[in-house]
C-alpha cells in the first residue's frame, strides 16, 4: 500500500470546532467489517450494540494543561512570545523540573534562552536541543512558589490540536477529558472516550458488559502525519503505556467465557495490541510502546473499535483501515460525508464491529 491510498476528500465545514452539546449525543456510525453494513444511530445507543460478556478498555490518561505562552528577549531588542507545547517529563532533580517540548517558532528557543510566564513563580531556560525540533526545558521554582502541577494549571492552556480553529475556553477543561480520565501525562485527548458519560456506561453494565481501564500517555506522534510514499518507513514516537493487573484478568475472562474485548479508541488499540506483543505480563508496569498498526496485521486481542474520524494519511486511520479493510472503511467515510457527520477529537463516532 501507498500513502496516497489513505487520502479522502473531507469539506471543511464537517471539522467540528466544538463539542456536541451533550457528550453522548453525538452521532454513532456502525460497521459491521464482514458484511460491510453501515447503521446510523446516537452514540447513547452503544450498549444496544454489545453483548453481555463484552468487555469495554478504555485510556484513563488525563490531559494536561500543555499548552503555554511566554516571551523570550530578541537579539535585536524588545521580547516576541513564543508557544510553548510539553511533550514529556524527563528524570530531574527536585525542586528542578525537566519537561521535552516543542516550541513555535522554534528558532526563538536557542540553548540557554531563558522564558518568562504570565505567572513568574517558576522560572524556565532551553537547557538543550534535541532531534525534530525538541527543545529540553528546565523549569525551577521561585521563592515560596506553588507546586507545579498547580502553576502549569494556573498558567498552561489546554492544547487542542490545530484544525480546532479557535482558542481554548474554559469549556474545553472539562470536554477534552474523558469522565474516566485518572492518570496525567498527555498532550493529547484519546477522543473516541469523549462520547462517554457515566450513564452510558450504566446502561452498558446493565447489559452485563464489563469495563476496565488501560493508560498510554498520548504525545504529538500519534496524530502527526505519515509523510513516506511507503508506509514502512514512518517510524511513531514511542509512548509510556501500562495495563493494570485487574484489566489483565479481565481480558482472560473475557476471552475464556466468549465475550468480545471492545477497544475504546486507538490508543487503547494501541497499548492491548503492544501488551499481549510484550507477553501479556499482569505486573501493571510502565512500558513504551510506538506499534504502528497498519496492514497487513493480526490482532491478538481486539475484537471491536469505538472510534473517531480520523485525518488523511495519519496513523490512526492505518489502524482502522488495518481492522476494518482499507476499502470499507474509505466507503464509511464517503458515507459519513454525505450525511453531514463531523470529523476529528470533538467530531461524531463510529462502532466497528
């Protein structure tokens, strides 16, 4: 397969820029991959489509405030603010904080350039450049300065990714997590969770459907495009990833009394396809993983998706095309199109089962 094989015509207007008004109105596309059916109906219909015995994993990660602007002083006089994108947090030594980020414009964001915030209690300097525009960025702590966690709230913007044309609100603290969101440490919501609301989730468990959780901290490399005409030679940037021992045993379950594990978005995908690759341990400990998933693929775990639409050429719809078939899935989205469903993290879903 081509690149040039993942691409679909998307008009501009079927990019939601906001949320649907209530989390699991949205709109809920099913695809049956054998058959190749599609049924149309509303995301708070879902347990109407699992089975008792299914087994719902969700990503707990927790979205954090990435997002900051500072200003750092021009060679020629005067300051210019720069954006200011947390990637990871690497090992420091306290009361330092050492975070990988990425920066626009990043030729403002020499080694040494020191950064000042709207809120100086911490202070932050480029302490080296890495590969693909990676700046190291060391933040440490003014006299009797809050904790970090609680300035980068104070401070950070929540980082909504770039065809959401508009700032961040206050509303998007809330929308752009998930109401299973625990564990903080990504740049970047796992959206097809954004559909759920705690009633959903009810009604799923009234039918005898099960739910657990996974965690993989999402980074820019899972929604940055694939650029090489062959796929092969797109490389992810890796990602820390854990499955806690009871999501482990739930898994066995479910496998051994018949039931369907049901991945909750692709980063969940991501992480089950990846464990059960790394032996399937039960010790609940941090890995990294940067599976691309793309055909042709066996999936050892995944027997269902909840998804969002995803962007041209991106991995992610690798990944569904990988599940689904290529020619289905590009079909779905014609059919999504002409029925005015909208696209991307706070776009409508699809089931593919």
């Amino acid at each position: 397969m081509k690149l040039s094989d993942f691409d679909y015509h998307l008009p501009p207007d079927r990019i939601a820029q906001h949320p649907a008004a209530e989390r699991d109105a949205s709109r809920l596309m099913v695809l049956d991959r054998r058959a190749g059916t599609v049924h149309h109906a509303r995301f708070r219909d879902l347990p109407s489509f699992l089975r008792p015995g299914d087994l719902l994993v969700a990503n707990d990660t927790r979205v954090i405030p990435a997002r900051l602007f500072a200003r750092v002083a021009r060679e020629s006089g005067g300051d210019r603010e720069v954006e200011v994108l947390l990637l990871r947090e690497e090992a420091s030594a306290p009361p330092q904080r050492i975070w990988s980020a990425l920066a626009r414009p990043a030729k403002a964001l020499r080694e040494g350039t020191p950064l000042v915030f709207v809120d100086p209690s911490w202070r932050a300097h480029v302490h080296a450049l890495g590969e693909r525009g990676v700046r190291r960025i060391v933040f440490e702590p003014a006299a009797d300065a809050p904790p970090f966690e609680a300035w980068l709230s104070r401070v950070g913007h929540i980082p909504l990714p770039p065809y959401i044309e508009r700032p961040d609100s206050p509303e998007d603290r809330e929308r752009y997590q998930t109401v299973f969101a625990r564990e903080s440490g990504s740049v970047a919501a796992p959206t097809a969770g954004l559909h759920f609301t705690d009633a959903t989730l009810e009604a799923a468990r009234a039918r005898g459907v099960m739910f657990a959780t996974v965690t993989l901290h999402v980074g820019p490399g899972t929604f940055r495009p694939v650029t090489a005409e062959n796929p092969d030679d797109h490389v992810l940037d890796p990602e820390p990833y854990r499955v806690p021992p009871e999501t482990a045993a739930a898994i066995r379950e479910a496998k051994q009394s018949g039931g369907r594990v049901v991945a909750v978005g692709t980063t969940s995908v991501r992480t089950l396809e990846a464990w059960v690759r790394d032996g399937m341990p039960d010790d609940g400990a941090w890995r990294e993983t940067n599976l691309f998933v793309r055909a042709p693929f066996e999936f050892r775990v995944v027997d269902a998706i909840v998804t969002n639409f995803h962007l041209p050429r991106s991995s992610l719809l690798f990944l569904v095309s990988a599940f689904a078939g290529r020619e289905k899935v590009l079909e779905a989205y014609a059919a999504a199109v002409r029925e005015h469903y909208r696209f991307y993290s706070y776009g409508d879903a699809m089931l593919i089962v």
